[in-house]
C-alpha cells in the first residue's frame, strides 16, 4: 500500500468517528431517540391517568352522588332512617356444590305409599 492510500484512509476514520461515536453521533441520536419515545409513553399514562383524577375530582365537587357512594362503601354510612343488613358469606366449597335432593314427582310419591 502506498502511504498517500493509508494517509487517506487514516484521514477518512478521523473524519468518520465523530459521526458515528462523537457527541452527535449516530449512537447518541439513536439512544436519545429511544429515551424520547420512553417519555412519551410515561407522559401518555400519566395524562390518562390526571383525566381521569379531574374527572373524579370535578364530579366529587359537583355531584352528591358520587359523595355518597363512597361513604357508603368506604366509610360504611347509612342514612337516616335506614335499616343496614349485613349478611354473611357463605363458604365458597359449599356454594359450589349442588345440592344432593332430588325435586318430587308425583311417580316417586306414589311409590313411597
């Protein structure tokens, strides 16, 4: 190789790197670009999320129902005059099965005569 081709080789590379490795470079652009589209996302979220705290917030100033439905089930509130009936859970196992009697028939009363 002659050394004016390596002297413009080497002088290529030197102009070459700050392209793609430099402060500006096209790894940086790229990696930059990945942030920014990060952030967009996160910023979509939370923007969702801020309408739907505004739409909550607006309709807790202006409405009463909203007021007294979490009252009710957050706090446990009833009104004046109101009768609370709380009844108790059943066991999931027996919910789930069914029950073992069989409905009567006019057939099967006849034959227990």
């Amino acid at each position: 190789m002659r050394p004016s081709t390596a002297i413009l080789v080497g002088l290529a590379v030197v102009i070459q790197y700050p392209l793609w490795l430099g402060k500006g470079g096209w790894l940086k652009v790229w990696e930059s670009d990945s942030q920014l589209r990060q952030q967009r996302e996160m910023n979509r979220q939370l923007e969702l999320r801020n309408a739907g705290l505004e739409a909550e917030t607006r309709n807790l100033k202006s409405g009463l129902e909203a007021v007294e439905e979490r009252s009710r089930f957050e706090l446990g509130m009833v009104k004046p005059d109101e009768v609370f009936y709380q009844l108790p859970q059943r066991k999931k196992a027996a919910a789930a099965e069914p029950a073992a009697v069989e409905p009567a028939t006019p057939e099967s009363t006849k034959e227990k005569q």
